[in-house]
C-alpha cells in the first residue's frame, strides 16, 4: 500500500486528503439523488384469486399449484402478451421499443404468486393453494390496475377452460389405450389358438395319453417280433427239408402269408411310434411358446385392468369439470386504483452512489498520494531509508 503501513499512515493519508475525499463523496451523493429523483415513480396494483376445493372428491387429489405454473406459462407467452399490449396501448410513448423489448417490459411487470394452504401437504401429494395474488406494476396508477384484474380474469378463464381440457384430454387418452390394449389382447388371444391348433398332438394336456399310447405300440411291436421270429424260425426248418409234403408246402404258404402281414402291420407300428416320439418331443418347446404366450397375455390383461381403472376414474373427473364441480378459481378481490406509488427504488440508488463516490474518492486520494511520494515522518524515513532523524522539524505556517 505505497506509504501507508500503518493506523497512524492512513490517518494522516485521511487527514491530508479530507476535503477532497468528503468533496468528491457529497458530488457524487447529490448527483445520484438528482438521478433517482428524475426516474418516475411505480404503481403497483393487486387482484386476489381464491382457489376453492373440488365439491366431490379428494381434495389432496387435485394440484392448484401445477395449474397455477400452466396458466402462467400460457399467459406470458408471446402471443398473449402482444395481444394484452395492443389491447391496452401499452408504450405508444415509446415508439423506439423494438417488440422484444415491449414483451421483456411487460413479463417483467406482472407476477402470479400463490399462497399455500394451511396444513402439512403429505409426502408425494401435489402442492396446494388456497390463494394467488396476481400483481402488476406500471408507471400509471390506473393501468397497472387494469393490467392486474386483465390477468387475474385471464387466469379465472384458463382455470376453468383448462380443468376441462385436460380432463377431457386425459379421458381420451385412457380410451385409446383401452381400444389399444383390448386389441392387442384379441390379437395374442388368436395367435395362442392358432399356435394350440397348428401343435395340437404337442399340447402337454395329450401328452399323458400320448405316452400311453407309445407304450402300447412298443408292447405291439414286441409281440409281432416275437411272432415273426418263430415264424421265419418254422420257416428254416421246413425249407431246409429238401422234399416236403403238401401239408408243409401248405405250412410254408401260410407261414409266407402271416410274415407279410406282420411286416406291415410293424411297418405301420413303427411309423406312429415315429410320430408320436417327435410329437412327445416337441411338447417342451410347445409348451415355453405356449407360456410366452400367457405371460404376454397376463402382462396386457393387467395392463388393461389399470387403464380400465384410470378410465373410470378420468370419466368421472370429465363429468366433474363439466359441470364445475372440481378445483375452482374465484375472484376474491379486484384491483383497484392505487393511490401512492411503491417507489422507484431511489433510496437505493441514492445509497448505493455515496458509496460508490465514496470508494472513488479514496481511490483517487491514494492515486495522487502514489503519483507523488513523499517522506512526511521519522517513521516513514526509517522504514525506507534506514536512517534514524535527530531531529524532525514540524511544518510551521
């Protein structure tokens, strides 16, 4: 800090540079008070909106603080605050203002605060109001009124046009996803039949009596080897004769005969034991098609089972809103015409510019006090020089 070191330097520093620093202090004070006497004063203006509960239902179910944040949303945007500009006439004596800066004017004047409920809100449940105070501010009395009851009604209109809206929009949306889910239900239903008639023989409710079946032939075919082996056994020994008689002749035609049944009769044995073994062993891939099948028909059916729930309950909500008997908004007070200004923030400014001149005032002091050093006590020469003065001549008029 240059030269001041010390309490007793920035003593001296103040008292060398008092007036100039009180000067420039007092300059920059008044300027700022002539500033923020020229800036003109601000009227605020104040409409009341009561938020009344639903006459049927719960009313924890119902978020007054969710349709408060909507209706604001569509209230600022830009179309409606061009249209609540030209409506009023608002800034026809600025006609530099470009349209962006009219809208940024406007959204900055007005406010939509909402005043909780009494009560604990519980875990999870949607925010409620029980009031909302729309404000708006203007350089005229009169209009800040009128631009605060013109979003008040807006907010009253949107309210109840928009309970209806969504209430209608949420019933819809449950229709379609009831028409939605049942066909897909019918479509799994058909491909579940269709799958169960193309794998009929393969269905696990015939594997029982399938495997029964099997048995059956595998003791079938157990009995014509056996009597094909005896046979073609009688067969050997009455060939390896030489001669035969007419009866044996007889025997061996006959033997002949039963050899080709038989051999037909296993032929078709085999073939359906062939059948019903591939049959018996598709059944456990059938049967994870089958429940893949039923899982996503479970899953649908559920599915269904809680929309078929929310479609009541948003019917009923629909029917609710339709005959206004839901969350309402009423006019609780209007804004009237008020009669002194909240201020235009002058006392701010007026302290914030004697600080500010204050500040500027010591840094331009220790500005000069840099720009031309000088050695003004023992002390200072000591610290610099390294030289003890004997003797120190106060500075005499």
């Amino acid at each position: 800090m240059g030269q001041i070191q010390n309490i007793e330097d920035l003593l001296n520093f103040l008292r060398r540079r008092f007036w100039l620093i009180v000067s420039l202090a007092v300059i920059g004070t008044v300027l700022a008070a002539i500033y923020a006497k020229t800036r003109p004063d601000i009227y605020e203006a104040f409409a009341a909106i009561e938020v009344q509960g639903p006459q049927i239902g719960d009313p924890a179910s119902t978020g007054s603080a969710q349709l408060l944040q909507s209706i604001e949303q569509r209230l600022t945007t830009r179309e409606n605050l061009l249209a609540v500009i030209d409506r009023h006439g608002l800034y026809r004596d600025m006609p530099g203002l470009s349209e962006d800066r009219r809208i940024s004017l406007l959204r900055a004047s007005i406010s939509f605060e909402g005043i909780a409920s009494a009560g604990n809100t519980a875990y999870g449940s949607t925010a409620q109001l029980s009031a909302i105070i729309v404000s708006a501010r203007d350089g005229q009395a009169e209009m800040a009124a009128r631009l605060a009851n013109d979003f008040a009604q807006g907010v009253l209109d949107m309210s109840s046009s928009g309970k209806l809206e969504q209430a209608r929009d949420t019933l819809a949306f449950y229709q379609e996803e009831e028409r939605r889910l049942s066909a897909e239900i019918a479509v799994v239903e058909a491909e579940i039949a269709a799958y169960k008639e193309q794998n009929g023989a393969a269905v696990s409710t015939l594997a029982e009596a399938q495997r029964d079946e099997l048995a059956e032939l595998e003791t079938d075919l157990r009995a014509l080897d056996q009597e094909l082996i005896a046979l073609l056994e009688e067969q050997r020994q009455l060939t390896s004769r030489g001669d035969l008689r007419a009866t044996e002749q007889r025997r061996l035609q006959e033997i002949d005969a039963r050899v080709a049944v038989l051999t037909e009769q296993k032929a078709a044995l085999a073939t359906r034991r062939g059948k019903l073994t591939e049959t018996l062993g598709r059944i456990p891939e059938v049967e994870r098609a089958l429940a893949g099948y039923q899982r996503q028909l479970d899953l649908l059916q559920d599915g269904l089972s809680v929309v078929i729930t929310k479609l009541t309950e948003a019917d009923t909500d629909a029917k609710l809103a339709e005959r206004q008997q839901t969350e309402r908004f009423a006019l609780l007070d209007r804004a009237i015409t008020p009669e002194h200004a909240t201020g235009s923030g002058g006392k701010k400014l007026v302290i914030a510019g004697a600080m500010a001149s204050l500040l500027g005032a010591l840094g331009l002091a220790f500005v000069l006090d840099l720009m031309k050093p000088v050695l003004r006590t023992s002390a200072q020469m000591e610290r610099q020089l390294g030289l003890r003065p004997i003797v120190a001549i106060p500075e005499l008029d």
